[in-house]
C-alpha cells in the first residue's frame, strides 16, 4: 500500500499553502490525479495502492466524486495566493486510471477544466493497464479531451510477466496500442528490467516487440526492490535471486543502443521519445521544478517551494474532503539550499541539462574531472551545460556527488 509518508510540518485543516506565499501566476502548472485501485498487487510495487479487499470503507464509485471536492478546494487554495492558472500538463496515474469506468475519468478532467482551465495545447495522458483498454474506453477518453495513453508493457516474456505478477497477456498490448492509435492518441509504452530471471536475451526480446509498436515514446524503468514489497520478502527468503546491477548496466546500455538506431533519442534517464514535441512534458514539470498539484490519497504536490502530500489512505482521504478539510497530511518549505541541490539531482538526469551557472564556482571545477572521466559530454560542458554521456547516466548518483559533496 505505499511507501511511509515523509515526515513533515502539520498541515492547517483549511489547507496546505502557507499565507504570503508568492506563486508565478504566469508559470507553468501541472495537474496529477491519482487513482489508487488494482485489481492486483504487483509483487514489486511500492505505489500507494489498493485492491478491493483493501479498501476498507472507500467506495471506488464514489472516487470520481471525492476527488471533484478537492479539485474545488484546492482551487480556492490557490486563489488565496493569486496562483490559479490553467494547466498545461494533466496525468492520470495510479494503480490503475482505466479501472475506473471512462466516464469518471472524464469527469475528473471536467473537473480539471472548470477549476483551471487547459491551456490550447493540454498533454492529458492516462496510464493503462493493456487488459483494461478496449475501443470503447480509448473513444471516450479521446472524446473528453485525453490526447495521450502510456501503456504498463513492462515485458514481452510471459515467464518475466510472471514473475512480476503482471497479469496481462504479451499480445493484449498491442491490442491497447492500437485502440489508442485509431482514436489519434498518442502512445508510450513502459517497461521494466532486471526481474529475477530476466536475461539479456530475454531483454532484447521485449525491446524489440516494444520498438514493433511504434510508439512515441518509452519508458524503461531498472527494477528496484522496495522493502515491505512481495518482490523483498521473496528475495529475502531466497525464492528469488536478487536483481543484479551489472545485469542491469548491460540492459540499460542495450535499451540505448536499440532505442537509438530505432530513431529514438533520450531525454531523461529513463525516457526516450521519437521526437521532442513527444516527450512527456507532464514528466519534465517536476524535473523542471514547476508547480503541480497532485490529488487523490498519497498524492504530492509542489506549489512555489512549498511540498506538501495527503493522507494515504482512500478512506481517510474521502472523510476529510466530505468535511470540508483539506486532505494534506503534512508539507515542508524547501529553503535555499535544499533547492539547489534539487536543481543538480534533477536537471542532471534530462538531456537539456544542468546550467554550470547554477553551480557554485568550487563545484563547476568539477566539470573537468567528469568529462575525463567520460561522464559529462564535453561539447555541452563547453557550451555551459552539464549533459551525461551514456555511461554518466549509469552513474549519475556519483555525478551528483561530484557537483555537490
């Protein structure tokens, strides 16, 4: 059901903004609508989600409903601090959105639109398990204004589907993909690697079947084993071996290779798109540091500095909007410090990256060494900008280490 919330200032019932808090009004902003439902638990997800026997007085046809009163609330919040703009990026995320019928989604985004507005050219993505879209659900998405579908591939093999507890079919996936191609949506596709067992062939296997797809865009994801997870107490018991990170290496170098002669270029470490206008600018809000509001329970947020999250649970989360409190379980102010070093672990990771005059002078001097340590590509040092090469991206956390320690 999720990882521990963070720890945190508490956060006043009538909402999480502190007052006097300056916000853009003309910067970007980004919606997220989190929907917590499953039908299974995933053996290694970590996500704040739920299957039905887990609900536990929250009723998934009253979902749509609950998150309405928080959209309303959260857009009186933002008024407060002259911040209410339309948004420019809206992500359906979870769990899984499609459980729910298409028509809550619609309404969710309905939502989204009267508080907000959209701005003219909106990136409305939905997540999708491949065995929940049909022909009917991807019409009535595209129908209430969703122009982008990214769809939970995760492999090719049945054995690693298995082991992963996914329980879609290989070929269901190209049925999803080509639901949301005939309504004109855009698709990405995302996969994991690294389960126990996977080999490098098998890899291969998946990438090529996704690079047939055609996609937009994709997604590959190393897998990472969280405590408290099925995936964990597997390994710990020795049914499983755990993930090995040069194996890991090896797939993230061939997912390039593929990707790339495919004519697919990555833009963040894990992300790679056909061309820039598909990249998932929704994605790059929060590499960016842009404002998002995140809803739904366990759902984050970031206004101007100030992060805050909700109550995990859907049952907690559904009281204190039908009271008319806000759902925010705690929040923190980032001071000057905290955000830049969240400026270097972000815009490392994305291809346009990180300004060498966002580091201090001591830091910059650093450059040198990581480029002859083939970690930072030189050409862009030279013209002011931190970009790692491909084996910089393997090592990213020690670049980062290198520009802020």
């Amino acid at each position: 059901m999720g990882s521990a919330l963070p720890l945190g200032e508490p956060v006043p019932i009538d909402g999480p903004l502190p007052p006097g808090l300056r916000v853009d009004p003309h910067g970007p902003f980004s919606v997220y609508l989190h929907v917590p439902f499953c039908r299974v638990r995933c053996g290694y997800c970590d996500f704040n989600t739920y299957t039905a026997t887990e609900l536990r007085g929250a009723r998934q046809d009253q979902y749509a409903d609950t998150v309405l009163r928080e959209i309303d609330l959260a857009a009186t919040m933002l008024d407060r601090v002259g911040g209410r703009r339309p948004a420019g990026t809206v992500f359906f995320g979870g769990g899984t959105p499609t459980l729910l019928p298409a028509g809550d989604l619609a309404r969710m985004l309905d939502g989204v639109r009267a508080a907000f507005g959209l701005a003219d050219d909106a990136e409305i993505t939905v997540e999708a398990n491949p065995d929940t879209v049909s022909a009917a659900v991807t019409a009535e998405l595209a129908a209430s204004g969703v122009t982008r579908m990214s769809i939970g591939m995760q492999s090719a093999v049945p054995h690693v589907l298995a082991t992963l507890d996914r329980t879609h079919r290989p070929e269901s996936v190209r049925a999803a993909v080509t639901a949301a191609r005939a309504e004109g949506l855009d698709v990405s596709v995302d996969l994991i690697y690294g389960a126990p067992g996977e080999s490098l062939d098998d890899w291969r296997r998946s990438l090529e079947a996704a690079i047939e797809l055609e996609p937009d865009h994709l997604s590959a994801y190393a897998l990472i084993v969280e405590d408290g997870t099925k995936l964990a107490r597997q390994i710990r018991r020795s049914e499983l071996a755990a993930p090995d990170d040069d194996l890991q290496a090896d797939m993230y170098e061939l997912a390039d290779e593929l990707l790339t002669s495919a004519g697919f270029d990555w833009y963040e470490v894990s992300n790679w798109a056909r061309e820039d206008r598909r990249r998932s600018r929704h994605n790059l809000a929060y590499w960016t540091g842009a404002d998002w509001w995140g809803f739904g329970p366990g759902a984050h947020s970031h206004i101007a500095g100030v992060r805050f999250w909700n109550v995990k649970h859907p049952a907690a989360y559904a009281q204190r909007l039908a009271h008319a409190q806000s759902p925010a379980a705690g929040r923190e102010v980032t001071d000057a410090a905290a955000r830049a070093l969240e400026t270097v672990l972000l815009r490392t990771r994305i291809r346009d990256g990180l300004a060498l005059a966002d580091l201090p002078g001591d830091r910059r001097r650093q450059t040198a060494a990581l480029i002859a340590d083939g970690l930072v590509e030189a050409p862009a040092a030279f013209g002011g900008r931190i970009v790692l090469t491909r084996r910089g991206r393997l090592l990213a956390d020690a670049v980062v280490r290198a520009l802020t320690d």
